[in-house]
C-alpha cells in the first residue's frame, strides 16, 4: 500500500509580518481538507513539519492544528523536523502509518515563520542544521557552509559561476508562473552571473542570487490509503519514496558530490521499476544554486563533475529534456524550512493533475521530488504518478 495524496492547499510564501506559525497553519489546514472532499471528522491523524529550533517561542505545536480545525480534536497529532527535510520527513510518517494499516486518512501541514527574527539570529538558528562540533563558526552561517560545498566542487571541476547565474536565471523565470512565490522577478543570466550593489556576495563565491530567501509560509496535504484514494475525486500516487541518512561533519565526507541523495534517487528507481527517463519534471532542493547543480548529477541527468551542461545548455528549463522546478524552486518560490518539503509534493501534484496552470508542464505523467536536510545528510525522494 503506497498512499496517495488527495487534496491540498498552499499558501503564498514570503515575509507576512502578521501572521505567526498558528494562523500560517490555520491558513492552509481546513482548506486541504475540503480539497479533498472530506470533513475533518474523516481524517484519522495529523502530521506537523515544523523545524522552528528558535524562530518561534511556540515549540510544542502539533495541537495548533486542532485550534483552527476544531473538528480534529482528539486526532493523534504528531510535529516532525528533519533540518531542511522536515516536511517530507512528516510525510513520509504519515504515509508509514498509511503503510502500516494504522490509519486510513492523514492530514499533513509544514509550516514555518522564519521572519520574526533578526538575520543575525535567523544564521544562527539555520546553522543548527549543521555539525556544530566543527561547523558553528563558519563564516556566512549556512551561506558560508555551501559556499565551501561550492569551492569544493569548483576546485575538482572548475569555476561553475556561470551555471549557477542560469540555475538562477532559470528558476526566477519559472518564478513569475508561480502565484504562490515569494519572489516572482525574471532577473535574466546577466545580472544573476554579475556581481553587484544589487547583487552582493553573500560568502564565498555565493551571491545573492545563488542563495534562497528567508520565508514564511505554509502548506498541507491529505494522504489517503490505496483503496481510499480510488474513490476521490483526484488521486497522486507515490510509486515509490526513498530516505537516505548520511554522516552530519562535512569532514567525514567528499562534499563533491552528494552521495546520500544519490542514493536516495538509486533506492526510489529501484523501488518503482523506473529511471530518470520516466519522470516528466523535477522539483528538487535548490537551497543555493550549487545544490541544484550537484543534484543533476545524484539523480543521474548528467555524469559526476557534468552538472553545468544541464544547466548550460538548457536540459533543466521547462521546455527542456528534463524540467526541474518549474515552480521556481526554493531560491523564487521561497524557502519557509518546514513547509518546503510539503509545498514540493504539492507542486508536484498540481502538475500530475494538470491543475499548475502557468506552471504546467504539458502531459506531465511521473514527477520526481528530493528534499534535502542538511548539508546532504538528510535525503528524501519521492516519486509520484496519477493515478486519477
């Protein structure tokens, strides 16, 4: 029994000054719920992604859902965080106990309110994400980190400046398409590839276009079981879903190369019977450009150390061999760290659905997600496929 998703609702991403971590929920819970036809009296648990370790003083918070959703009270309610993965890692429970013959129903919401705090503060809480015994003092906070990731990759394989400005370029352009961005600007190559007063660098060789930005926001989901599902009016299968855990210290690994969310991709084909050629689309974790450029290469669009072709030559835009993020990704559509997982399967299943509208990706049939937690430590890939 795979689980499928059967409704859902997201909200606009960026700064909401007047909105904190329970309206965001309140925002999108009630409403995934009448998208899949259902009262909330037919769901049979509720899964929280929520990383928060600072941005909010609310720490105990799976029952908020119940406030703006009275009718679940007495639902077991259960928060999940994984770093930058938490909303998949809150799916992924969901459907476990889809899986497991547990429940039938499952509400699924991730959500964060990152701009309450000042950005001194917002490096520090993000940086908790990281290996502190080694990493706490890193220059830039998680900027700083990916940009050794990036004079790492550069120094066995060249300068990639330029493949980062088009990944940029790429997924600002498919940004303006996306109604629930928080960034909906086509910057264009040239200014994403140039250095600027507007275009700062922000640690490294990272500017400000390689990076994603701080966000608020949320999103939610309804898993329904197999034979459930069959039933709705709409229905998105997961054909397979993989997790993949690898060591926390950057010095432990080659961080050329993201070898869990390789693993991931390897596990996830395996389990469902298909390759890359298969998927129409990609949303996958462009926290800095240097991820997505890396993540070419995990998934199998290109050979180690080849990632720039992809991007270079135009495989990765929307009318390309292989679209990845046509919602703009994390660095236009935003970056709230518990929602992001969530809000990738749920573009995912607008387009299997045909729903995307601007976004759309013609006859999309298979769509491919990877989460990413950490720097590459904690990894989550799905698969997904109409199934009505």
């Amino acid at each position: 029994m795979s689980g499928c998703i059967v409704g859902w609702c997201h909200g606009v991403f960026g700064r909401h000054e007047n909105e904190d971590l329970e309206s965001l929920i309140a925002s999108v819970a009630g409403a995934a719920i009448a998208d899949a036809g259902l009262q909330p009296e037919d769901i049979d648990a509720v899964w929280l992604g929520h990383f928060n370790s600072g941005f909010t003083e609310q720490d105990f918070c799976a029952s908020l859902v119940m406030n703006a959703v009275p009718g679940l009270r007495y639902r077991p309610a259960t928060r999940v965080e994984n770093a930058c993965a938490t909303g998949s890692a809150a799916i992924h429970g969901a459907l476990d106990a889809i899986a497991a013959g547990r429940i039938r129903t499952a509400l699924v919401i991730g959500a964060e309110h990152m701009t309450g705090q000042p950005g001194k503060r917002i490096g520090e809480i993000l940086l908790h994400a990281s290996y502190l015994k080694e990493e706490s003092d890193i220059d830039g906070g998680f900027a700083g980190l990916f940009a050794g990731i990036a004079d790492r990759y550069f120094a066995a394989y060249g300068d990639q400046s330029t493949a980062l400005a088009h990944i940029a370029a790429k997924n600002h352009a498919n940004g303006l398409a996306n109604p629930y961005a928080q960034m909906r600007k086509d910057l264009g190559v040239s200014f994403c590839d140039t250095v600027s007063e507007r275009n700062p660098i922000v640690a490294g060789r990272l500017r400000r276009t390689d990076c994603s930005p701080v966000s608020d926001g949320a999103a939610a989901l309804v898993l329904a079981a197999d034979d459930v599902a069959a039933g709705m009016a709409k229905a998105v299968r997961f054909r397979s879903r993989a997790q993949v855990n690898d060591l926390m210290p950057m010095s432990a690994r080659d961080m050329s190369w993201l070898d869990g969310a390789a693993r991931a991709w390897a596990q996830a084909f395996e389990a469902a019977g298909m390759t890359l050629d298969d998927l129409s689309l990609v949303e996958t974790h462009d926290c800095f450009t240097v991820a997505e450029l890396m993540e070419y290469e995990a998934m199998g669009l290109t050979p180690r150390g080849q990632g720039a072709r992809a991007a270079l030559e135009g495989w990765t835009a929307k009318d390309g061999r292989l679209p990845v993020n046509p919602s703009g990704g994390l660095k236009a559509k935003g970056h709230p760290i518990g929602a992001t997982g969530v809000s990738m399967h749920v573009m995912a299943a607008m387009q299997l659905c045909d729903a995307a509208a601007d976004m759309q990706i013609a006859g999309a049939q298979a769509a491919g997600i990877l989460n990413m937690g950490g720097a590459g430590v904690a990894n989550y890939v799905s698969l997904l496929e109409r199934l009505k």
